[in-house]
C-alpha cells in the first residue's frame, strides 16, 4: 500500500479544465459534460478502423490514453506510425513538434491529425528558426561559424531539425544526447580552435549532458540569448566555450527544485529521486537516477514493492505510475500541481471531435510539414538514427 501521500492535485479535481483548453476548432466541439462522450470516442475509432491509428504521449490525460492504440515518447510513437502504413489517419495525442515528425516519418499517402491545434510545446516555442538563423550569422561574424556543429533535442520545430539538417548537425533524445555530442565533437575534431557545439532548445538537456556524461565542465558552457543583442555574449566567451547551449527549457520539468529533494529526503531517507534530464542541473546533480521518460517507466516496473520514489517528470505520468503500482510508494517531486498544459488541450472533447470528423469525411486540423523542410529534417534525423549504440527513446 502506498504510505507515502501524493503531494498532487488529480486532473479534474478542484481544476477548472476548461481554463486550458484549446478553442481552435472549427465546427461543433462536443461539450466536455457530455456523459456520451467515452461512447462516441469508441463508436468513432470502430466505424473508422484499420483507417485510423491512434497515437498517446505519455504525458497524455487519462481519457484520452484510453483510446490510443500505443503509447510512448515522442520518437517511438512517430516511428510506430512509420510502421503502419495500412492507416490513412494518424491522430497524434500529443503537442504540435511531435505531429510533425510523425508527418516527416511516414508517407506522403497518411496524413496526420492533431486534435487541438493549440497543443504546442513552450519549449519549442523558445527557438524560432529567424532567431536560429541570426544566431548562426552572428557565430560567423564571431568567426567561430567554422568550428560549430547544430545539435537539436527532439522536441522542437520541423523548421530548426532541417536548420541542422542543412548546416551539418543532427537530432537527439534525452536518450541518446551523449552519443549525438559525442558524434558532433568528432565532425570538427581536426578545425583550428576545436568543435563546439551549439546546442537547442533546451539548456538544461545540454549541459547535463555535456557535464555530467561527457566531462565537460561548466566554464565550458555558456548560455546564448535570442533576446540580447549577439546572444548576450562576447567574441571571447564564444571562442573559449565547447558548448552554446540555447536558452530555452521545459516549463514542466524547470519547476522542480533542490529545495523541495532535501526536505523529502529530511522526511524519509530512503526515498530514491527519479528525474528526467530537462530538468536543472541542480536538480539533476541531487537526483538517484536521471533518465528518458522511458527510463523512468521501466525504473518504476522494475522497482521492488514497498520502494519509495519521487518523481520528476510530467504529473499525468507520476499519477498514472502510481495508479499502476500501488504496492511501491511513489509521490510527485513537486509541492503545486505541474502538469503540461499544452499536452492538456488534447481531451476527450477533441479527440471525439477529430474522430467523428473523420468518419463524415472531413480532415480536420491536418498538420502538414512542406517538402524542403521535410527532406533536411529527414537529413538531420538519420543522422541520429546511424548514431552509434543508443535506443533513440526520449
Ligand atoms: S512537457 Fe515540456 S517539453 Fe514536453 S511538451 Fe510540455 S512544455 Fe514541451
């Protein structure tokens, strides 16, 4: 039995839900009150069939995994709709980047639908491609152009991944950032001044990676603001560091604090810390284990009954781990509800509605990445995929 409480608010509990909810959609959206809802979502899936596949982030709401045909991480899931080429219509659970990947994955016959076209991703948000690409101008004014290799996380636009596709670099995984840097230190190994790379959107995923597993220290990182005037460095500051990394980060996984891992760990010294690498240095540093959030799934199952954890990742996932292993006790690594917002807009109302959109024949919110973009991203994403040794899982 779980002894240690959940410090969680649940979804749908003391929450006006509708506060964050996406109104993007044309037509009728069914109201959330509608007790038929569950019904209508099934009767829909059923009457479409073979023709729809249905993809769930793990950091979906319960009611809307319910009805996804797989689960996963946002790679894993793009890649499982590569694998079923029979469905015409993928609906992705999830936020605007990994639609798009889906789209850049699978073939030009399957089109693939996002239910509420507000479901962003606040960390892609933070690198535009025009702010990239002044970046970019701005390392060559510097004169240390030469010298860097683009390395972008998974999570950002199809726009930036083909920014790196283009310019030599590649995509990574929380999963597999030690082998992309590692990769990408080698391309410019030979260059006058070393490789550097610059790394987007989120500063937190690079430089605990670059620090913790490949030896970096942090004198050798330095932070590149889109807002400031030259990223809000010098000349000298570029040239002595190996890593630039964005200012971008998750606003979920920023929120977690040192604070709060001493005071749990004041109330029982036998609690494990489980975090996931978008998340501070700070935080990372006082954790038992850091991992993908495949990590934390398969660290969660494999735990002994009666273990102790605290989670920090997205609060849709630590509830449902907790839901599902009620024989370990798993708290959430955070005092205030911290749930993803965007990943949020996606409920029952509008999967009901792209659903029953489908069967009348009407495509709706079709995310649709254009073919020069498509093409360098591919670019940038095989060169993750030939990376050596890693499972490519964020
Ligand atoms: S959890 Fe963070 S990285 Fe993931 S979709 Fe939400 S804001 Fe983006």
């Amino acid at each position: 039995m779980s002894t240690v409480e959940l410090p969680l608010l649940p979804l749908g509990k003391g929450k006006d839900l509708s506060a964050e909810r996406g109104v993007e959609c044309p037509g009728d959206l069914p109201a959330s009150s509608d007790p038929d809802l569950v019904a209508r979502a099934r009767a829909a899936k059923e009457a479409l069939g073979e023709r729809v596949f249905v993809l769930g982030h793990h950091y979906q709401r319960d009611e809307v995994i319910q009805f996804a045909d797989v689960t996963g991480d946002s790679f894993k899931l793009a890649r499982d709709a590569a694998a079923r080429p029979e469905a015409e219509y993928i609906v992705f659970c999830g936020v605007h980047f990994m639609a798009e990947s889906a789209d850049i994955l699978t073939s030009p016959s399957q089109k693939v639908i996002l239910p509420d076209l507000a479901a962003g991703c606040s960390m892609a948000d933070m690198a535009r491609l025009g702010q990239v690409e002044d970046a970019w101008d701005a390392l060559a004014d510097a004169g240390v152009q030469d010298q860097v290799v683009p390395i972008t996380y998974m999570n950002s636009s199809a726009d930036i991944k083909a920014f790196c596709g283009r310019n030599g670099g590649a995509v990574c995984t929380s999963s597999n950032a030690d082998a992309a840097l590692e990769w990408a230190f080698e391309q410019k190994q030979d260059i006058d001044g070393g490789a550097k790379i610059f790394f987007f959107p989120d500063q937190h995923l690079g430089r605990n990676t670059a620090v913790l597993k490949m030896g970096l220290s942090l004198e050798d990182c330095v932070v590149w603001n889109p807002l400031k005037l030259n990223g809000g460095l010098t000349v000298d500051q570029l040239r002595d560091a190996k890593m630039i990394l964005w200012k971008g980060h998750c606003s979920v996984h920023g929120r977690f604090t040192p604070e709060v891992i001493d005071e749990l760990r004041a109330k029982d010294p036998e609690i494990n810390i489980l975090v996931h690498p978008e998340c501070t240095y700070e935080v990372v540093t006082k954790a038992d284990l850091v991992g993908s959030t495949e990590f934390i799934i398969k660290t969660i199952e494999a735990a002994p009954s009666g273990s102790s954890w605290a989670i920090g990742t997205e609060l849709n996932l630590v509830k449902r781990l907790a839901d599902a292993h009620p024989d370990k006790n798993i708290a959430f690594l955070e005092k205030t509800v911290c749930f993803c917002s965007t990943m949020n807009r996606i409920d029952l109302p509008h999967l009901v509605w792209a659903l029953e959109s489908l069967v009348a024949g009407t495509e709706v919110n079709v995310i649709e990445v254009d073919a020069d973009t498509k093409r360098e991203a591919d670019v940038a994403l095989q060169r993750m995929l030939d990376l050596p040794g890693k499972s490519h899982r964020d």
